[in-house]
C-alpha cells in the first residue's frame, strides 16, 4: 500500500520542523510547499538526506506549485508570517488573511479530501477563513492550538510537582490568544485534579495562578527569547501529534480549533474545545460542563474569537 501523503503549505521554521518529524515518525512522504522558491527545495533534499542516518524511507520533496500537492491525505498549513516581539497574534490577521485566501484555492483544487490543520495565526480567524475559502467539509479543516497550550501547562506543571510529563494531563479551552481558558478543574496528575493537589498541599493557589498566567503567556515568553520569530519546535510537535491521530484513526481525545455547532452552547463558530480526531477527522466535540467561572472565561474567548472573524469579513467582503 502506497505511503500517506503529507503536504506541508509552508516551509518556514514550523514547516521544516513538521517535515522533519513526519519523517522521523514514518508518517508519510513529505511536500513541502512555499512561494520563497528554493526553501522547500533545500529543506526537503536536507531532511532527505538524514534519511539513511535515520533509516526512513518516506521521501521528501520540495515545490513551488501547488500540482504537487495533489491528493495530500494531510494539509497542514503554517504559511504566512510569524510575529516578533512587542507583536500580538491579532496583528497578523491583515497579511494572513490574504495567505489563507491563496492555501484555500490551493488545497480545494489539488487536494480535496485532505484532512487539514491550521497552525498559522491568530489561530482560530484564520482556521476559519481557511475552511470558507477552501469550502471543505467542517470536520476535515481545524487548528492546532490546544495541543499546544496543553503542553506548555503540563510542561509547567510538571516541573513544579517534579513528575513526569506523562502523568500530566491538562485541558486548555478557548482562542489561542490572552484569553485562552486553561481549566485547573480539569487538569490532574494521575487522575488527582489540580484543586486537590493545592488541597493536599503539592502547590499553592498563587503558583498555580502564575502558571496558569504563564501558559496564557508562553507563546510570547518565547518570541521574547527568540526575538526574531515564534515558537517553532513545539507547535509543530503538536501538530504532528494531530495528524497521526487522523492517520492513524487513533480517536485521540485532543483540544483543537475546531467547528462547533450546537455544543458548549455555540452556534457554528471556529474556537479551541476538546475533540476526537480519528479518521473522519474531527468526529466528534466533547461537550464538557464549566462551572460559572469557567464559562464566563470561555464567554470572554469566544467573544474575542468572533471580534477577530468580524475583523475579516470587512477586510475581506467576500467572507461576509
Ligand atoms: N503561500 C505559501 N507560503 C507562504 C505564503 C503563501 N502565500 N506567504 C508566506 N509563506 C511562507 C513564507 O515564505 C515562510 O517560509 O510561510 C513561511 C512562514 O514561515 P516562518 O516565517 O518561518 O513562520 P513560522 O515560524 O513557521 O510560523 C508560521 O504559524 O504559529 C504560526 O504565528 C505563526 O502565523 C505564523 C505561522
């Protein structure tokens, strides 16, 4: 049976990152997709190149035309431009927006049944914008944001109890921005939710508030460090994870940008829920109960979420 297909629509520092574990997993061959002529050329032939060091066999290619993409089982689609420090996510909707226009026509022409995901920001206009200008099905078009956020909040909270990262689990909601909903009532280690691990004395209350300010921050604290672009290691690992959930049809439990129609009280609208991705792409959306607190942080995200989709229909008339 021949390989999966992975198209990656940008090659930049997340899309050669994506390249380069797609390999490393054997997920499939690699397409690496980029209007800089040259970069997803060399990115290819240089990962390619690790092959026999490495012992994969999935081949790796480089284009500038998006025929090369054709009939991708998996888009994922980090093209457009990153911010640099003093930037918020939000700034980048303008140019973006416009990118997203070109992948859209790209992926419906070439690649049709692709399952796609959307890294590129602010997240969950642009997922949104992706899916209006490509017109595929709702299921098979969300973003990778809460992976993300959920393992930078295990990272931390990992470090803090001194446990191992696998034993971390954590639940973050919302828009992939500053008012994203990392929710403690559902995070645990082992199982012990965080409220009872501050009860039994692991942490207190402060330090679990300034790590929870720190996950709503972490995309920023590295384009802080980074100064000359975003986080790159991370979030591609994150995707990655998605796309061998859809590849795979894992069924893996896992928070996304996806479409939510009826569930959490929303009425089709793209923002950060737990899903179940598997080979329907995302089969299903986890209709989780907040307490009031928990929803009026959900509320405020989805209300900045839609502030951003609004921002795009008058940019863009043509998405109204
Ligand atoms: N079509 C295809 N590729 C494009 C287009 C386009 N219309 N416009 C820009 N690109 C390419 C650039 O040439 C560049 O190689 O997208 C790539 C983006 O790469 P980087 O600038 O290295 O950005 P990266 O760190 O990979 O982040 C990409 O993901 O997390 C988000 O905020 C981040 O929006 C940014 C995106």
């Amino acid at each position: 049976m021949a390989r999966p297909k992975i198209a990656l629509i940008g090659s930049g520092q997340i899309g050669g990152t994506l390249a380069h574990l797609a390999a490393m997993k054997e997920l499939g061959d690699v397409v690496l997709f980029d209007i800089a002529d040259g970069i997803p050329q060399g990115k290819a032939l240089d990962i390619a190149e690790s092959g026999p060091s490495e012992g994969f066999d999935a081949t790796m290619s480089g284009t500038t035309d998006y025929a090369d993409i054709a009939g991708a089982d998996v888009c994922i689609v980090t093209a457009g431009v990153a911010r640099k420090p003093g930037m918020s996510r939000d700034d980048l909707l303008g140019i973006n927006l416009k990118v997203m226009k070109s992948v859209g026509e790209g992926i419906a022409k070439h690649a049709p049944n692709a399952f796609v995901i959307c890294i590129t920001n602010p997240l969950d206009a642009m997922v949104w914008a992706l899916r209006e200008f490509s017109g595929l099905p709702h299921e098979k078009v969300c973003g990778m944001a809460g992976v993300l956020d959920s393992a930078r909040f295990r990272h931390f909270l990992a470090s803090e109890f001194d446990v191992s990262m696998k034993d971390v689990t954590a639940f973050v909601l919302g828009g992939h921005g500053d008012t994203m909903v990392p929710l403690a009532r559902y995070s645990t280690v082992a199982g012990i939710p965080l409220p009872d691990l501050v009860k039994m004395g692991w942490t207190t209350q402060e330090k679990l508030d300034a790590i929870i300010q720190r996950t709503r921050d972490g995309g920023a604290e590295i384009v802080g460090l980074l100064k000359t672009g975003s986080a790159f290691y991370a979030p591609a690992t994150s995707a990655i994870e998605m796309a061998e959930a859809y590849l795979k049809d894992q069924k893996r439990v896992l928070p996304c940008a996806a479409y939510v129609d009826g569930a959490l009280g929303l009425e089709g609208m793209y923002v950060g829920v737990p899903t179940v991705i598997g080979a329907g792409g995302i089969e299903r959306v986890v209709d989780i109960k907040m307490n009031k607190e928990e929803q009026a942080m959900f509320d405020n995200s989805v209300d900045a979420v839609k502030g951003l989709v609004k921002a795009c229909k008058e940019i863009d008339p043509s998405l109204g």
